[in-house]
C-alpha cells in the first residue's frame, strides 16, 4: 500500500508515519474529558497539534471508554457541529485531513457534507455508514469492536475481520486506498489480547490497505507500566507505537502529539538504515 486518500487529501505511506492527534469535545473521556467542550478552546488545541506536527486531527465527541453511556445521534453532532465550522475552513488548500470518530451514520453524513475528510468508526461501518461514505471519496478507518464471546485466537480473527470488511468496501465501490483498518487495542479486549495484537500486525495487516495503531494513555500501558495517571503514560505509548510502526503500522493515533512525532521520525530513520 502506498496512498491513503482522504478526500481532498491523498497521504503517502512510503513518506512518512501519518500521526493522527486527537481531540475529544467531551465531557468524559478517558483522559481529557472535559478540557476542549468549548468551541474556541477545542480549536485552538487543534492547531497546536497542528504545529506539532500532526497530519490529521481526529475530532471525537462521544466517549467509548468502558463503561461509556450513549448520547443521541443528535447531541453528538451539537458538540462536533461548532468546532468542525471554525476547524475546517483554516485546513484548506493544506495536507492536513480532518477525522470525525463516530458510529452514527448520521453524524457522518453532516460531517462530510461540511468538508471532512475521513470517518473513524469504532463499530467497523454497518452496512448504511458503508451507504454514506460511498457517496463521497472520504477515507474509512474501520476498527475491530470486541465481539461477545472469547477469542480462540485473536490475531487470526482480527485479520478475518479485515478481510470481511474490504470485501464489504469493495462491494460499496469504496477502493484500498481509502481504506484503513484498526485492531481496536482496549476495547473489550484482555490485557493478552491487547499486547498480541500491537506485536503481531504482519498477522492482521492487509498489504493493500493502511494501518493505524492506537495505544495512547490506554490501560494496557497502565498495566505494564504501574497504573500511572493518564498524563504519565506517554513512555510506554511511545514504546507500543514504535514497535507498531517497526511492524507496519503507518498512522498512530496520540494525544502528545510533538514527542510522538520526534519517536515517529526516528524509528522510520532507523527502519531505513536496518534495510540498506
């Protein structure tokens, strides 16, 4: 795989590492819920992303830690709707993309009707989200959700995932190079499931497509490195995103965006030195 498209925004993965920052509007997400409900505090974290190197802001605005409680389709988009119009008019004619996490189709349809770029659906794309995007030329970022029962093995299934959803792309007109895949690390996985899945992406990656890898603050670095507070656990997410990248992951999803672009830059120098 060589391109992502994302709308207007065509990346190339043979560059560089995509670092997507993300940016939650609200109040009670695992880490920083609370801290950019505001409009004009949201976008201004947003374009210090930016400057920080970021090349896709991943704009959130329901929490899906566990536990999480479901707001309506209809306050989701109240929360997205103002940050996206100051947000999006400043990125134009730019390489940087715009992602809007959500699992309501309608949510989608407003955000790509506004200029988004690419849809992060945490719940894989239902067959009318698939009926939504095929209308634009947006970028899919389709995660693994945890199914109800337990993994014989999980690596094998995530990949099996995949490959059914690209069939389904396919069958939706919607192209590898819009299409990126995610394995879901901490949602309704166990601690072993998770570390198998950020070591093992030869397994689960399908070459035509890219791949994301989306470890920050998440517990499974809390685990294995002492439950520290969210905000102390961008050591061991480096250590997983690294390690991602080393394996084929070509986007990371982060909330420090600045040291996670400097770990970024200097695995793919040293990826590059290892293959000569």
């Amino acid at each position: 795989m060589t391109s992502f498209k994302a709308g207007s925004v065509t990346y190339s993965l043979e560059e560089k590492t995509l670092v997507m920052g993300i940016l939650n509007v609200t109040p009670d997400s695992f880490s920083d819920g609370g801290k950019y409900m505001n409009p004009d505090v949201a976008l201004k974290h947003a374009k210090e992303m930016i400057e920080e190197g970021a090349d896709i802001i991943d704009i959130g605005a329901q929490s899906t830690r566990p536990g999480y409680t479901p707001i309506s389709f209809e306050e989701e988009w109240e929360r997205l709707a103002p940050v996206l119009e100051k947000l999006l008019p400043t990125l134009e004619g730019t390489k940087i993309s715009v992602s809007v996490d959500t699992f309501y189709p309608e949510v989608a349809e407003k955000a790509l009707a506004l200029g988004v770029h690419i849809i992060n659906d945490v719940s894989g794309f239902t067959p009318k989200m698939w009926e939504v995007v095929a209308k634009s030329d947006c970028g899919c970022i389709v995660m693994h959700p945890r199914r109800e029962w337990d993994y014989e093995d999980p690596v094998q299934e995530v990949h099996e995932f995949f490959l059914s959803k690209q069939k389904e792309a396919h069958q939706y007109g919607i192209p590898n190079e819009r299409l990126c895949f995610d394995p879901g690390i901490g949602f309704k996985k166990t601690f072993e499931e998770n570390l198998s899945l950020i070591t093992n992406i030869e397994q689960t990656k399908i070459s035509t497509c890219a791949y994301l890898m989306a470890t920050s603050r998440k517990r499974v670095v809390g685990e294995v490195c002492g439950n520290p507070p969210f905000e102390k656990r961008l050591g061991g997410t480096i250590a997983a995103d690294t390690l991602a990248i080393n394996h084929g992951a070509n986007m990371i999803r982060v909330h420090d965006v600045y040291d996670s672009v400097q770990a970024a830059r200097m695995t793919e120098a040293l990826m590059k030195v290892r293959r000569k």
